[in-house]
C-alpha cells in the first residue's frame, strides 16, 4: 500500500510514476492533455477569437494545476507557462490590432456617407474597449490608443471639417442652399460625436446653428 504524493490518501494498489493515486492521475493528465491542446492552438491559429479564448482556457487550466507543483511535474512551472502566454496574447493582440486599424482607414475613405464613417469607427472603439485588457505593457497600451484617435482624427474631425470647408465654398459663391445642407450635416456629425471634439469645442453647435440662421435670413 502506498499514499498518493498529491492528496495523501493511502490506496491498496500501487501508485502511477508519478506517485499519484489514479484519481489525482486522472485529473492530471486531463489537465496537461488541455492545456497541451490550448498551446498548440496558441501557437498556430491567426484568428484573435479563438487566440483569446485558448488563452483563457489555459490561463485557467495553469491556476488549476498549481495544486500540482510540488510534485514537480510541470516545467517550467505554471506561474512561468502563464506569463509567456498572457505575453503572447498580447503580442498577437497588438499587431492584430494595428493591421485591423491600417486595413480599416483605407476602408473608410471608400465609405460614401460620414454616418457610415461614425458608425464603423464607434464599433472600433468599443471592439478597442474589449481588446486592450489584454495588453500587458503601457507602449502596446499607448500605440492602440493612438490608432483609435487618429480614426477619430482624421475621419470624423476631418469629415467634420471637410463639410464646413464647403460649406463657406457655397457661402462665398453665393449657393446659401448648398451651403445650409452642408452646414446641417455638419451640425449633425457634431452632435452625434460631440464627445470626441475636446472641451474647448463644445459650443461649436451654437455657432453652426448661428451659422445657418445667418445664411438662411439671406436666402429669404
């Protein structure tokens, strides 16, 4: 009669190589069959779903099979296999994320309506809001943020201020119809992404409104 190594109960049969009773065997080699699973998974796939979900699947099994190390089965041990695979999700995680980013602004500059543009780029931003918990360091952090202001920047600012660049085109010859279209749609775009325009911008709605009433009085 011997005692399993891992939970101590004395067994009438002879204990595994591991010196384990067959139900702490089982749970082992379970454990270790997944998470072997999970890393092959890791290492090859290029879709980010299923990197995230292998990656949680086998942060868990390593929490699991803690309990395990001091038998000294597992090397490197458990602590150590995590950190390399949170890195690694983060590492897949920011270059996923920077060819999405790259792909999306050449995308954007085909969309024919800036609601398209604000829609898309306000599914960028939560879809940013649920990836960065996965960037492990303050530079990956800081360059993922940088892609979701210069979408904001450059698409939505800049469509802004595309339309009340032709806007006062029209004023100046002498179209105030065009130019109070495009002036609404400004006005539109404003309200809608109101946040993303810094503090010191927050009135611009009043001035477009002024803007317009201005022009519309010409028109009469």
């Amino acid at each position: 009669m011997d005692n399993c190594k891992h939970c101590g109960i004395n067994v009438s049969y002879s204990v595994s190589k591991f010196g384990m009773c067959k139900l702490c065997e089982d749970i082992f080699q379970r454990e270790i069959q997944i998470l072997t699973e999970s890393k092959d998974i890791i290492n090859h796939t290029k879709n980010i779903s299923t990197l995230l979900n292998r990656c949680q699947i086998a942060l868990k099994v390593l929490e699991r099979l803690k309990v395990f190390e001091h038998l000294e089965l597992i090397h490197p041990p458990p602590a150590q296999i995590m950190k390399d695979i949170e890195e690694k999700r983060s590492e897949f995680v920011s270059e996923y994320w920077e060819d999405y980013c790259s792909e999306l602004t050449q995308k954007l500059t085909r969309y024919e309506s800036l609601d398209s543009v604000i829609k898309k780029i306000e599914e960028t931003k939560s879809l940013f809001d649920k990836y960065k918990v996965h960037l492990n360091s303050q530079k990956q952090l800081n360059e993922a943020e940088h892609w979701v202001y210069f979408l904001i920047s450059d698409h939505i600012i800049g469509g802004y201020n595309t339309l009340v660049r032709e806007a006062k085109d029209y004023e100046k010859n002498g179209d105030n119809k065009s130019a109070v279209k495009k002036l609404n749609e400004a006005l539109k775009c404003f309200e809608k992404t109101k946040n993303y325009f810094g503090e010191q911008n927050q009135n611009l709605d009043i001035e477009l409104k002024d803007w317009i009433t201005r022009i519309s009085t010409k028109s009469i």
